[in-house]
C-alpha cells in the first residue's frame, strides 16, 4: 500500500489551539504540512502562533456561519486550495434530565459537536475538491458507538456524527476524497476536565490521525475504542452497561 505524503499539504484543523487540535497542529508541522488553526480565544490563537510560527491562524467560531463564511474566502485567497480537512472542535459536558437542563446548553453542545462540522464541510468543499488527495477527518468518539449515561446530548450528537461520516463517504468516494473517523476514549482535554479516571493523551490520537491519513484507513479506534466493535458484536448489551458508567 502506497503511503501518502504529508509535505506541503494545506491542512485546516478546527479546535486546533488545545487538545487533539493542537497535538494534531503540531504533528502535521513536524511532518511538513501547511497548518491553518481555527479558533474562538485570541489569546490561544496567539500562542499558538509563537510556538508554531509557519502556522496560519483564523479567529472563527465554526458554529458561526457569519464567521466561517468570511474565513473561507480568506483560506480560499491564502491558499486556493486544501487538502486535509480535519473536524476536531467539541465539547462534552455532564446532563441530568431528572434535575432539568438548558435548552440553550443543549443547542450550543449540538451545534459543536454535529452541525459545525456538517457546515464547515459542506463550506470547504469546493476547496478540497481542488485537491489531488484531499481528506476529511472526522473526530468523533467511542461514545458514538456506545453512549454514556453522564453525557447524553454529547453521545447523541457524535452518534451523530458518525452517521454523517458514513454517508459522507459514500457520497465523495467517486472524487477520491477519503473521509476518516477517529474514535477516541476519553481524553486528556479541556473538554474532560471536569471528569475524573483514565484519559488518554492527545498527541496518542494525533499520532493514530496522521497515521490513517497516510495510509488512507477510514476508522481510527485509539486507546481502550480498539475494542469496542469486536465487543459490540459479541454482546452490545453488556458493552452498552458498561461504556455507560463511564
């Protein structure tokens, strides 16, 4: 099997000042990529400027169409072209219905997590298609494949996710466009912070992400996810029980 290069590919990566983006953002300059970072703090994006100064940086809230629309012509002039596109943006939090919760929390944890990536997409499109290899990663979660009972809204919506990726596979194959999910357990991030246990860490699951996109696989399960399909087929019920307390 042919293995891609990463040298001089336009990379853009949403989320790309903490966590996975940012181990991702790293990683990809190592290995020669063009990286551009998407982000919400203009302190984040600053810094991460100074530690990554071949890095271009854009202040945008992906769930923003009136942002990402300004930004996508600035990627357009910059560099008329891209090549990785990697959906790395999300927030998980903790949700008791029996006490009650926001619908505004809800909304904004959906927004994130399903439809910012389905827009930004639906958005670069016409740039990845100007591609000889383009890539989209989708980074989604082992919560996808089994929900946790902490996190319903945030399991729900990378579900979701999951389900775009695969149609979004099929719709693209015919332009040779590969469409990657990752699938990681909890990690080490901002958006876990609040939670105790086990995480993994980010630069483990930038690493399984560079890997994929270089020998163009499909589905990334890093960490304790490895698991999770063969335990699905032998007993989802359990898995499910399982997964659930976590």
């Amino acid at each position: 099997m042919s293995v891609v290069s990463l040298d001089g590919k336009v990379v853009l990566i949403s989320g790309g000042t903490s966590g996975i983006g940012l181990a991702l953002a790293r990683q990809f300059d190592r290995s020669g990529a063009i990286v551009a970072i998407l982000g919400r703090d203009a302190t984040r994006l600053a810094t991460t400027k100074a530690t990554l100064p071949r890095t271009e940086v854009f202040a945008c809230d992906v769930t923003d169409l009136a942002q990402v629309t300004p930004m996508v012509a600035a990627l357009t002039a910059k560099f008329g072209v891209l090549d990785i596109l990697i959906n790395n943006a999300g927030r998980m939090s903790d949700r008791d219905f029996l006490i009650g919760v926001d619908p505004a929390d809800v909304e904004a944890e959906v927004a994130i997590n399903l439809i910012a990536p389905i827009n930004l997409t639906n958005a670069v499109m016409p740039l990845l298609r100007k591609a000889k290899e383009a890539t989209v990663v989708m980074v989604t979660s082992g919560y996808a494949f089994a929900p946790s009972s902490r996190s319903p809204v945030y399991s729900a919506s990378k579900a979701g996710l999951r389900s775009f990726t695969k149609a979004l596979r099929r719709q693209v194959s015919s332009l040779g466009i590969t469409v990657v999910e990752v699938l990681p357990p909890a990690v080490d991030t901002p958006a876990t912070a609040h939670r105790v246990g086990k995480k993994l860490s980010p630069d483990v699951v930038a690493a399984a992400t560079l890997q994929a996109i270089r020998s163009k696989r499909t589905e990334v399960y890093v960490g304790s996810t490895k698991a999770l399909p063969f335990l699905m087929r032998l007993s989802p019920s359990l898995t499910e029980a399982i997964v659930a307390k976590r």
